[in-house]
C-alpha cells in the first residue's frame, strides 16, 4: 500500500511536468518496471521507492547497483516488447518520504531525480 501511494505521487508529478503514462507496474518474469512515461520525445524509465523515515535508509539507498542493473535489463525488454515506441532513454529515480508523527498530519517529500542512473 505504501509502494502504490508512492507510485502514484510519482506518476502525478511526471505527468504535471507534461509527461505521458505509457506503463505502471509492468511486469515479466524477471521483474517489475514502476512507471514507463513518454516526456518530450524521451523513454523514462522510473524508479520509485518509498519509504516511512528513515529508521531504515532514504528511499534512495535502496536502490544500489544491483536494482540498477535490473532495470536497465527490463527496460531493454520492455523496448524489445513495444517497438512503436522510440527515442532517447532515460532513467529517472522518484524518492518519496513519508513521515508520520502520531496525533499530528504527515508530511510526504517527493524528490524526483531524472537520469539518476
């Protein structure tokens, strides 16, 4: 629930800035792509990871060179699978932070990092 919320801030703010949804939550055997978007001609690629404090890192340690590989790997899959769509790829990383304090309203920080890997 709290990955979707994330997911969603996420795919709000690209398409705020003029983005186009192509795919959320893609998936294959080998893994999941979060979002998919068209932004001026350009193949995003989005990361999004979410996270309640920090108590276990920043939403954006969670993603090391491992999960970079990964979605590299099912980005080319997923261009393999869709050759209508064309152009410059980018691979973009969306950190949403979420802190809650109890009797009091949360705050969310979205930090949108494009062509952070």
């Amino acid at each position: 629930m709290l990955g979707r919320f994330g997911e969603d801030l996420a795919a709000r703010q690209l398409v705020a800035g003029g983005a186009q949804i192509l795919d959320r939550n893609w998936r294959c055997r080998d893994g999941e792509l979060d979002i998919v978007a068209l932004d001026a001609g350009t193949v995003v690629f989005c990361e999004v990871k979410t996270r309640t404090g920090t108590r276990h890192g920043t939403p954006a340690e969670a993603v090391d060179d491992r999960k970079v590989a990964r979605v590299r790997r099912l980005a080319a899959r997923w261009l393999a699978e869709h050759p209508r769509v064309s152009g410059p790829v980018r691979f973009d990383l969306v950190a949403v932070s979420r802190e809650v304090t109890p009797g009091q309203p949360g705050s969310v920080r979205v930090d949108h990092r494009r062509g952070a890997f």
